[in-house]
C-alpha cells in the first residue's frame, strides 16, 4: 500500500520478566494484534541490555510475529515443528486482508490478492499455493520453491492464473513485515532513512502540549519510526546504556499516556494508545 510506511521499535527485554511460554505468548499477540489494528508495516525488535544475549528473546519475538503475520493456509509449509510455537494456538487471528477465510476455488474473485508459495516449477512456470484446493500457475520462473509471494488472481476456473504484485502495488494494508536488529537501538536508527523518530516515554513531552508541530511533521513524513521501551527500563534508560542521546536522535519524545494511574504501563499498552493517537492523523 503507498502512503506513509510506518515501523515500531519494541525491546528484547519486553518477555523477560514474563516466566511462562503461555504468558510470553499471549504478550506478542497483543503486540501483533495492535499492529495489524492501527496498519503497521514494519515491527523491528531490538535488543535493549548491551552486557546480556538477548539473541533468543529476539528470535521468539520474531518467530511468533511472523508466524502471526502468516495466513493459516501456510502456516504448516513455512513453519518447521518449534518448541517456541507451543501456545501458538491462543494467538489472536488477524482478519486483515492479507488472511482471507475463503478456502475454495470456485469463490475465487478475478483481482483478488493472495498470499502465496511456490510449490513447483512446470513448463509454462510455477505453481503457486494460495489456499485453495488447487494450485494456481505463475507464468514467471525467477522463482525458487518455496518462496513467498503476493499475487494477484488473473484468470479464475479449471485453472487459476496469478501474476506477483509487490507489497507497495496491493492497494490497501496487507499485514507487517518483521526483523531483527541485532546490535542496537541507536544502529537501527543511524542505518535507516526515517523522516521522522518518534519515542514514547513517560519522561517525554505531554502529547497535547506540542500537537501542533507533532501533526505537522508527522502529515509531511512519509517514512515514520515509533520506539518504545521496557516496563522496567524506558527509552532514556536504555539510550544511556547505549552512550547515545535519545532527544538528539529523536525528533520528539512523547507521553501519550499523562497522569497514568499505575506506576508502570506495559509496553503492549503504550503500543495502543500511542498508535491509537497517532492514528487519528494518519491519512
């Protein structure tokens, strides 16, 4: 979808005080889920604590984000049996467009997208699973098995056709992309061209005080980051760890959540309501 490619920065250290797989797994759903809410494209997590390995928080995170991201139609093709996806079956569905309940072919609508992987190479092209009972063939063969591909029905009948459209050409949201970055936060910044770097903390600037400006900025840019921090350690505990300065490296830090009635907001809560401001403006 074109318009303004909006990505959230969550910490490792968001299920580290969190004991139990099921509690670990039900904290990333509500994560996913709130992106998909408020169209997210990109979720990239990072680690937050520089003296600890945090390599195995990070590729849970990611696991269960990507495999959330995944319509069920392929969940078994693109996800090995992992200790990791234990609880995966209390991860709340998605419903976006990129998750169709659709499973038969004779229902299938020409122009319709689809989520896809190739599963074989033939002569005219490739063969292409899209989650109903047959496969539809791809006239391209730059393909390898088992990629992942969004396509777009051409030809419906005895034999669907696909042609591939990239994400950008598919003309409404179509789920978040995820990654890992593994060194730090301020890397994550300095390595990408963001127009604008926006971080939640409850040490930030009350929201409404500079709305003004904040809308303004945020209407004109097109390539937006959102970090967040841990429960126990904010964004200016972890930009201290990192010698970085975060109001130097950020074009506005925020409280979106003033006068908060508990002591600590949770991450996945900071998320929603952030986002759920944020959101009001976004065009």
């Amino acid at each position: 979808m074109i318009g303004k490619n909006l990505t959230i920065a969550i910490p490792a250290s968001i299920i580290s005080s969190t004991p139990h797989l099921r509690e670990k797994t039900t904290k990333i759903g509500l994560i996913g889920r709130a992106a998909s809410i408020f169209r997210v494209d990109k979720i990239i997590i990072f680690p937050d604590k520089p003296k600890i390995d945090q390599s195995k928080e990070i590729d849970f995170i990611v696991t269960l984000l990507k495999y959330m991201n995944t319509p069920q139609y392929l969940r078994k093709k693109l996800f090995e049996l992992d200790a990791k996806l234990k609880f995966a079956g209390i991860l709340p569905p998605l419903r976006t467009p990129n998750h169709p309940i659709n499973s038969k072919s004779r229902n299938l609508r020409s122009g319709e997208y689809r989520d896809g992987i190739i599963v074989k190479k033939v002569k005219n092209g490739m063969l292409v699973d899209i989650g109903v009972e047959k496969l539809a063939l791809l006239r391209e063969t730059h393909w390898l098995i088992g990629d992942h591909v969004n396509s777009q029905i051409i030809k419906t009948g005895n034999q669907i056709e696909v042609q591939t459209m990239s994400k950008e050409e598919i003309p409404f949201y179509w789920g978040f992309s995820v990654f890992a970055e593994k060194n730090s936060l301020n890397n994550l910044i300095k390595n990408n061209n963001f127009d604008l770097i926006i971080g939640a903390s409850k040490k930030g600037i009350d929201f409404n005080s500079n709305l003004s400006e904040i809308v303004d900025k945020w209407k004109k840019a097109n390539n937006i980051i959102m970090e967040f921090g841990a429960p126990n350690r904010g964004l200016f505990e972890i930009a201290k760890d990192e010698g970085m300065d975060l109001k130097k490296h950020t074009d506005f830090v925020v409280n979106t959540i003033p006068n908060q009635g508990t002591e600590t907001v949770r991450t996945e809560e900071a998320l929603i309501a952030t986002l759920a401001i944020f959101n009001s403006y976004r065009i």
